[in-house]
C-alpha cells in the first residue's frame, strides 16, 4: 500500500466518478482503476462498488477513507514542516438545506483561510441528498433540521448512514412574507390567516416526503403550492407576490432591509437545526474551523431571532 494509491482513492471519492478523478490526477483511467484494484486485493476489501450507473463507495470503502484521509493529512503537515514541500490543495465540502447562515459561514471560512490552494464545494440540495453526501463521505458536513415529526425517521437514516447529528439552535416556526403583504402587520399567525395564499416549498424530487420537507409545518388543506428548487427564486417569488413560506425565523445578512419580513406561527413545536458528519471521519482542522463560525454566527447578535433567515 502506497499514499500514492491513499491519495487516488480518495480523488475518486471527491470526484463521486473514475473519469473525473482520472482526469484530476492527470493520469489514464486504467492506470487509476489498476492502482485501487491492487489496493483492494492487497487489502482485501471492496473499496469501491462498481454498476453500470457509476462507483459508490461500500461500507468497507467508507471506514478505510476515513483512515486514509487522516494519513494523507498527516503526511501532508509532516512534508510541509520538515521539507518545505508545497502542501496539496485543501478539500472541504458542505451539503445543506437552503440557510443562507450557513453561505454567510462559508464566506467568512473563505476570508479567513490563508491558504494559496483549495478545492472547497457548498451544495444546497434535498434533504435526502444531504444524508447522502455525508454518508458516504462526498461532504465533510451536512446541515438540516430535525423536529418531533421526522426525528424518528432521520434518527434511524443516521443511525443506518454511521451519521452523529450535533444541535445548532432551536427555533419555533415563522412565517416569510413581503414587507407589502396582507399580513405583514400582524403579530402572529395561524392557519386561517395563511389558507388564501400561495405556499412556496422547495422540491425534493423523488423523496418528496413530509419527513424530508424543509419547510418546519405541512398542511394538507392548501390548495395553492408552489414548488422551487433554489433560494434565488423563492426570494424572488416571496419579493414579487403575496406567497409565503415557513423558516426558521433568522434571516439572512443579505436579506435585511430588502421588503421581507417574517412573523411567528402560532404552534409549540420546536425544531432543531444542526450539523451531521460521519462517525468513521475524523474533523480536519478546517471543518472544525468552519463549525466554530457556525457556532459563532449563533451566538452572536447576527441571530437577533427579531431577524429572519430563510
């Protein structure tokens, strides 16, 4: 075994592809696909399951990254102390559901670094897409919520995934709306206010379950829905028509002063935003740097829950 061969195999778990990798490590696919066959068969398991719709990493293949991935950290500190070798670029991957909180995050993490090469990736994405990334190991990190509904049902895909789910804040539901709309003046809201407006939810594709919804309450009796799959445009709907939607209750830095407001629903639940990551990975020190500005964003008066996130 080789770092060389560490270093391929986890190339091609960053890339999700044989290709892509082969063509990141400027070498030929066979050769690429030789090196991991000889480190499988040396090691005796199966790193990577091969289908005809692409690679996916096996359980096996998930325990031995975690490993690799420290191993090549390490020797990449130790060659950049005692060499003065020019260390490799820096990965750091984020899947999420729509929070503008954990964008502004990412920025800071960005501005902070000092570092001359990165490969850094934020993906918002489905709910069920989040759980995967983080599973098996395509993020570093995943960031969704869990509430008295779905906790059973997320508990057991973390539990199944190898996954530890680790708490942000807690916050009831509120209500997002134009600054213009019918019911920005009110104090609070309950159904009845809400059921002549058009609801905006974000797609979830074929795991369209009220467990993976990101939008904190569900309601059967609507009768106008519309469905987006980027925060763009559902800023852009919310600013342009007297639809809503249902967050959190912290809003984005960019957001503010910009014609939304946000008013609390009327309900005792509480939900639970929070960061999941693998059990078998180990933090990097830039994930715990990226976690520790969430945590501050938190903590700070950027979440005045008086402001709203979506």
């Amino acid at each position: 075994m080789t770092l060389q061969q560490l270093r391929y195999a986890i190339e091609i778990a960053n890339s999700g592809s044989m290709n892509e990798a082969a063509k990141r490590l400027f070498v030929s696919q066979p050769s690429l696909s030789n090196a991991i066959k000889e480190l499988e068969s040396e090691l005796g398991i199966t790193i990577f399951e091969r289908t005809n719709r692409g690679i996916s990493i096996s359980a096996e293949g998930m325990e031995f990254l975690g490993y690799a991935r420290q191993i090549i950290e390490q020797t990449e500190f130790m060659e950049n102390r005692y060499t003065g070798k020019k260390r490799s670029p820096v990965y750091f991957s984020v899947s999420t559901q729509h929070y503008a909180f954990v964008v502004d995050a990412f920025v800071r993490l960005m501005k902070e670094r000092n570092v001359s090469e990165y490969n850094f990736s934020l993906r918002e994405t489905q709910t069920y897409e989040v759980i995967e990334d983080v599973r098996t190991l395509r993020s570093d990190l995943g960031i969704l919520y869990i509430n008295e509904s779905n906790y059973k049902v997320m508990n057991k895909l973390f539990s199944d995934g190898n996954l530890k789910f680790t708490p942000l804040f807690n916050t009831n539901p509120h209500v997002y709306v134009r600054a213009g709309h019918p019911l920005a003046a009110k104090e609070t809201l309950i159904l009845d206010d809400i059921l002549p407006f058009p609801y905006i939810t974000f797609e979830q594709g074929d795991n369209n379950s009220l467990h993976y919804s990101e939008e904190m309450l569900s309601f059967t009796q609507i009768e106008k829905n519309i469905k987006v799959t980027d925060r763009a445009t559902l800023t852009n709907l919310l600013l342009g028509t007297d639809s809503y939607t249902i967050g959190t209750g912290i809003m984005a830095s960019e957001l503010n002063g910009n014609g939304l407001v946000t008013i609390p629903y009327d309900s005792n639940e509480v939900f639970t935003v929070g960061w999941i990551t693998h059990k078998d990975r180990k933090p990097s020190e830039i994930m715990s740097s990226y976690i520790e500005l969430l945590n501050d964003l938190v903590a700070s008066n950027y979440f005045d829950l008086n402001q709203f996130l979506l």
